[in-house]
C-alpha cells in the first residue's frame, strides 16, 4: 500500500513525538551510559531502544503507552545491569567481554587472532590507519571489548597501565 488515509499518518506524527519525547526524557533521566557503546551488551540495548521505537511508530497494534513503557523497561534494565556491573566482579565476567591481545611487540599472535576470527589483514589496515607500516614500533594491537581495534605505539608505551586489564600483557 501506498496510501492508508490520513489517520493513519496522524498516527504516526502524534505518537513519534510522543515517543521521541519520552525516549530522550527517559536518556537524560538514566544518564550518558545509557547510550554507550562500551561493550556488546551496550549495542544490543542500543539497537533493542531504536527497534522498539521503530514499532511503536509504525505498528498501529503497539499503543503509545507500550511502547513508552517497553522504552522505559529496557533503559531501567540497561541501569540496573550498569549499575551491578560496577560492584560485582562477577556480573562483570558474565556480561562483558575482555579485550583480547592481537600483537605483542611487533609480533602477530595468530592463535588469538584465529580465536577472536580475526584476518591479519584487518590487523594490517588498523596499524596503517594508525598512520604505522611495519609491526616494528607496535608494542600491541588489542580488540575492545566494543569490537574496535586499538594500535598503540612502542613510543607511545610509557609505564602501560591502561594495559593492565588486557589478558596476556602482564607487563611483556
């Protein structure tokens, strides 16, 4: 159908406005990390939000009051997860992932490469994106644990703190 009749489009701009607005109410009242990209977890709440505000604007069967109230729901969830993942180890190990050690000073570790199904072509476009063209100054490449590849230089080393949460550094 092209057309259903303008209902069907009031429909539409009232509850999107209404939606729209009770989605950033509902973002500013939960805080930034609502919206973060921090883990996979974080992108799945992510998309779950724009997935459920997409149907309760297109699906004359979803009412406004759903899908305010399944908004709501998933940012409450996404607090309560952030919240336990603060203060409890253990809720951290179920719901993130760690990052994971791709190259150790200017070495490939192709074990861990076959294990996070990574080519060491994408390791090779990272470091040159990184403005880099041999693995000769790369003291690691490592996988967040948001999917993106992070290339840090020997030079750019100092005393590797930030390295302290990556398996397999141990101060190398």
């Amino acid at each position: 159908m092209f057309f259903d009749g303008l209902s069907d489009l009031g429909r539409v701009v009232v509850v999107g406005a209404l939606s729209y607005a009770a989605l950033i109410v509902s973002l500013r009242v939960s805080g930034a990390r609502t919206l973060s990209k921090l883990n996979a977890f974080d992108l799945a709440v992510t998309v779950a939000l724009g997935s459920t505000l997409a149907t309760s604007l297109l699906s004359s069967e979803v009412s406004l009051a759903e899908g305010v109230l399944a908004i709501s729901l998933l940012i409450l969830l996404q607090f309560v997860v952030a919240w336990a993942l603060v203060r409890w180890r253990r809720v951290r190990e179920i719901v993130k992932a760690k990052p994971a050690l791709l190259v150790l000073h200017g070495r490939i570790r192709n074990e861990e490469l076959r294990r996070c199904r990574i080519a060491a072509e994408e390791i090779h476009q990272a470091i040159r994106a990184s403005g880099y063209a041999d693995l000769g100054g790369i003291a690691a490449v490592v996988l967040e644990t948001d999917g993106s590849l992070n290339v840090i230089a020997q030079s750019r080393l100092g005393d590797a703190v930030a390295m302290s949460s990556v398996p397999d550094w141990h101060g190398a």
